[in-house]
C-alpha cells in the first residue's frame, strides 16, 4: 500500500470513529460520509486490492469445475 493510500485510510478510521461517537446525529452523519469518501479514494490508489478472497470467491476462479458427491 503507497503513502496517500495510508494516509487516506487512516483519516477514515478516525472520521468512523468520531462519528460513532458523536452526540448530534446529523454531524455524526457528516463524520461518516467523510470516512466513506476517504475510503472511496483509497479504493482509487489500489488500498484495498490485496484483500484475501472468500473460498467461495476462490472457487470460481478455478480453471477447473468443483465435483460435490
């Protein structure tokens, strides 16, 4: 993962976090719709690409069919 995409995840736990902590209802919406849009342009510098897939996932990239008996 580079520098911006670090840093772009790290501002949207702290947003998430403030948000979820957050008394008034409509700022804590605002706190969360930052940290949504932080991790929408970390998703743009490639931070959440080696996310390890489900087995399910896994499964259906195989080159070969899966026999159940």
């Amino acid at each position: 993962m580079n520098e911006d995409a670090a840093y772009l995840l790290s501002r949207a736990r702290q947003e998430r976090a403030r948000g979820n902590t957050c008394e008034d209802n409509a700022v804590a919406l605002v706190h969360l719709q930052f940290a949504e849009e932080y991790e929408r342009r970390a998703r743009r510098f490639g931070a959440f690409a080696e996310q390890p897939r489900s087995p399910g996932e896994q499964a259906r990239s195989l080159p070969f069919p899966i026999i159940r008996n």
